[in-house]
C-alpha cells in the first residue's frame, strides 16, 4: 500500500459510553457501526468489506444486513483494530473490496450478550500458568513491571505519573469515565490490586463500542468528512503466555510494530504530532515510548515526570483521558484509533492544536500482540 | 486447593508432569543448537529440529519478577505471589513463591530459589519455588 491511498472516512464511538446495561454486546457493534455510517453519509448495505474481533464478521454483517465480498475476523486482543486497520488497507488496493466497515462492541462491565472467558485446562497457558493464581489481566499484565523498574532504576512514582497525566487530559473531556484530578499520593495510596499496581495504575471497565469506514483516497474526497490518511502500518505477535516474553523490559511485538509503521509511513519521530499508546495499565505508555523509539531504553519515566505528555507537552499522548481515566470495554484499541481519528481531523474534545500526523500504537493479550498505524490529514 | 485450575495435560507435555510427580523438573533440549526450553513441544522452537531430549534439570534458578496478588482467586488467599523465576538453564517459567511471606521485602528480586514440588493429586504436582537459602 503506498501512504495515502487509503483514508478513514468515517469514525464514531457508541452513543452511549460507560456503563450501557440496555445495549447488548452485538448492539453495541450495531451502535457504533450506525453511527460511524451516518458520519460518512453511507447505508450498512453501502459496505463490501467487514472486520471485527471479539464477535465474529459473520455476526455483524448478518446483525447490520451487509454482504461483504472480504471479511477479516483478526482477533489478537485489544489491537485487532489496528490489525482491521492494515488489513482493510491492503485489501482495498488489491481491488478486493472499496468500503470497509470495522467495529467494535464490548459489553464488559454489565456484561449482557457478552462471551465467554475461559482459559482451556489443556492449553500452553492452562498449564503453565493458571495453576499459579492469575487471574485475569491485572494478575498477568502486571508481572514485567518490577524487572523493568529494577533494570532502569526506574520508580514507582514515575509509574504513578502515568495515571496521573491521564486524567489531566481526561478531565477536559466531559464522556471521560474519571475526570477528577489525582496525584502521585493519591494512586500510591489507593486499592492495592496485584502489588506494585494499585486501582488507579490498572484501566477502568466499562460497555461501549467504535466504528471505523474505510475507503480508498481516491474516492475519501467525495465524502463529507475530512479524510483522514492511512500513512504506514505495523503489526506482529509474540506469545500468548507474559511468563514467556523474551524481554520483560521491552516488548518485541511492539518493537517490530512500531518499526513497520514509522518506516511504511515513512516519517520520523519528529513529524509527529499527537500519540496515543493503549494503556490498560500504567506501564504500557512507558514501554511504547521506549520500543517505539520516542525515548531511549529507561528514560520513559523521566519524559512522563517532565510532563512532555500532558496538555501543552511537546508529545501529547492519550489525549482522551486513556484506558486508564476515558473507558476501556476490555478491547480499547478502537477508542484509541477513534482519538487519533478526532485529533487528525481537529475535532476532539481535549484537541491538540495543529495535529497534522498522529501514531496510534495497540497491544493485545498481554503483551501478545500489537498494531501501530500512522495517519494524517495530508496526503503525501 | 480444591478450586486450584489444575492442568490437564498433552501428549506433548506429559513428561513434564510425569516428572513433576517423580519430584524432578525436566525440561527439553535441542540436540542440534543445544538451546533448553520450555514449555514442552517436540521440537526446538530456536530452529525447528524435531531432535530434541528431555533432561532434568537443576531446579535452581533466581526470581525475576512478580506480582503479590490481593485479590482472591480460586485455590488461593489474598496476598499471594505469581512469580516468574529463571531457570539455570535459561528458561523461565511461572510459578509461587513458598515458605517466605508474600512481601515485597521478603520477595527480592534476583534471589536464589530452588523447585518444589506440590503434590495437587495423583496425577498433578505443581512446580513452586522457595528461597535457596530456606
Ligand atoms: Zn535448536
């Protein structure tokens, strides 16, 4: 795909966020989908390509009434929007379909129509690693972090200054779940949840869904939004297991990610404007500074305590407040995408002036997976 | 430890469990680039050599990281240690940290600990490890 060729023109998120105990998992997908239709002026049966995870594209595309000629079912996690991203890209400069409709639904704190989480008994990971008390994210995620402090002599007040950022830029936005401000006293004293992590280090939980349409440059100028231009794109996987990560101080899949992404797009750290790292917890905004190569290895924490991140920084990053302080259903990569969307376009709630470039950089499982994708205002 | 998640196992990871039932920690390697690893699967997953041997191995290794986990979960009591310890072969593997309090004090990273083995039931006993100094 050259950059440019491709561009979102349309993106919405549910109408409602939160806690949505009316909406099912499916409708949620529905929701958004109809929404993000409706910001590009199309009809469901408008689109010949859907991707979704969690659910399946068969689910949606029969739920919304759409016969696509090219589905994508990619599910690694909460960045398989990333994933939908690149891969609806390519598709549509092969010629296998022109309009991609990528959703998101996830009722993941009422929980109605949502599906099951279970870990099979007989696989690698029911094996290996839930005999030893995980369970669920904060019990695994978590796990890398004192090695990857210790290495860089690194602390955990500038761990704490993660969540503390966050809900500075969350505060200025009036759909963020958590708006009021917190210091670094404030995170290192609330709810102990898997030592070192406390309540406020780990994301908050909550229903809600997004919507992406894609389509080629060529044809985004007809539609009524500003087009939004995929420049490059990265994706990869590591393991499924955190105990197996190779590095526990870096992640592989978001280095080759990462890496893809900037060289595809071909810009450099300097060209960009706004950031967004999917941070279901605390330390994945440090890992993503350091293995995206905005810093180098062990200066995240300082760059974060220097408030480079927060409102009037030179790197603003997660700019909606986060998983951390904005929402997160339990896929979040589609939130971030819709902030990159919002900030590329000019039309956030906490807008960054003049964002022309923006990277949105996901991960999926716990640390299993990852998707970065670079995109513009101009095509180059 | 009756709610514990037990693992059922494979073909491809049965000599492990065998092995932990015997009180050994085995552990698989390539015959071809000498690499150990783990978890089990017949073949080498540095270069794809299907010649590869079980061996036992030392069952001492150092805690690399942890979480104390405050939150109850099934088979345990709050606060509890998920650990992943390296292996003096190079593997590493997650598991318990034993016989030491569930504190950040007591729980040092790069300390020495050495394989015990849990007897769950007839079939399974968990790998757990405890302090070498203990
Ligand atoms: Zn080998």
């Amino acid at each position: 795909m050259k950059p440019g060729s491709v561009a979102i023109v349309g993106a919405a998120e549910t109408t409602e966020l939160g806690v949505v105990p009316h909406l099912s998992q499916i409708q949620l997908h529905a929701d958004a989908a109809l929404n993000a239709l409706a910001d590009a002026g199309l009809r469901p049966q408008d689109i010949d390509g859907v991707a979704t995870a969690g659910n399946t594209p068969t689910e949606v595309a029969y739920y919304l009434g759409i016969t696509p000629t090219w589905v994508d079912g990619t599910a690694v996690g909460g960045c398989s929007f990333m994933l939908h991203v690149r891969h609806a890209a390519a598709a549509i400069s092969a010629g296998l379909c022109k309009t991609v409709l990528v959703t998101h639904g996830e009722s993941g704190k009422s929980r109605v129509g949502a599906l099951p989480r279970t870990i099979p008994p007989s696989g690698l990971q029911g094996q290996f690693e839930a005999p030893y008390g995980i369970f669920g994210p904060p019990s695994q995620f978590t796990i890398p972090v004192l090695r990857f402090l210790k290495d860089r002599g690194m602390t955990q007040e500038q761990l704490a200054m993660v969540a503390v950022v966050q809900r500075e830029w969350a505060a200025k936005n009036p759909r963020a779940l958590y708006k009021d401000p917190i210091t670094v006293a404030d995170v290192l004293a609330s709810r102990m949840i898997a030592y070192p992590f406390r309540i406020l280090q780990c994301c908050v939980v909550t229903d809600g869904g997004g919507a992406l349409i894609l389509t080629s440059a060529d044809r985004a100028k007809d539609f009524p939004q500003k087009p939004v231009y995929i420049l490059g794109t990265g994706e990869s996987v590591e393991t499924p297991m955190i105990s197996q990560m190779e590095d526990f101080g870096s992640s592989r899949a978001f280095r080759v990610a990462g890496k893809r992404a900037f060289e595809t797009a071909g810009i450099k750290h300097s060209d960009v404007d706004h950031l967004m790292i999917y941070d279901a917890f605390a330390h994945l905004p440090l890992f993503g500074l350091e293995d995206l190569g905005f810093v180098g290895r062990g200066e995240s924490g300082d760059f974060i305590v220097a408030r480079n991140t927060a409102p009037g920084g030179k790197l603003p990053m997660n700019t909606n407040g986060g998983g951390l302080s904005y929402t997160h259903t339990g896929m979040y990569g589609m939130f971030a995408l819709q902030e990159s969307v919002r900030q590329v376009r000019g039309t956030a709630l906490a807008q960054v002036p003049g964002v022309e470039v923006s990277v949105c950089h996901g991960v999926g499982g716990m640390f299993a997976a990852s998707g970065t994708i670079v995109m513009s205002n101009q095509r180059p | 430890m009756s709610d514990l998640p037990l693992p059922v196992p494979t073909p491809e990871t049965k000599h492990f469990w065998e092995g932990t039932r015997a009180g050994e920690l085995r552990l698989q390697r390539c015959t071809a680039c000498e690499k150990a690893y783990f978890p089990p699967r017949p073949f080498c997953p540095a270069c794809g050599s299907r010649k590869v041997e079980v061996f036992k191995a030392s069952g001492r290794g150092f805690l690399y990281s942890y979480v104390i986990h405050h939150r109850p979960a099934p088979g345990f009591t709050p606060p509890y240690s998920i650990a992943v310890v390296e292996l003096e072969e190079g593997p590493r593997m997650m598991t318990n940290i034993v016989g030491v309090p569930q504190t950040p004090e007591a729980l040092r990273l790069d300390m020495k600990v050495k394989a015990v083995f849990a007897k769950q039931n007839d079939e399974i006993s968990l790998v757990h490890f405890t302090p070498e100094a203990a």
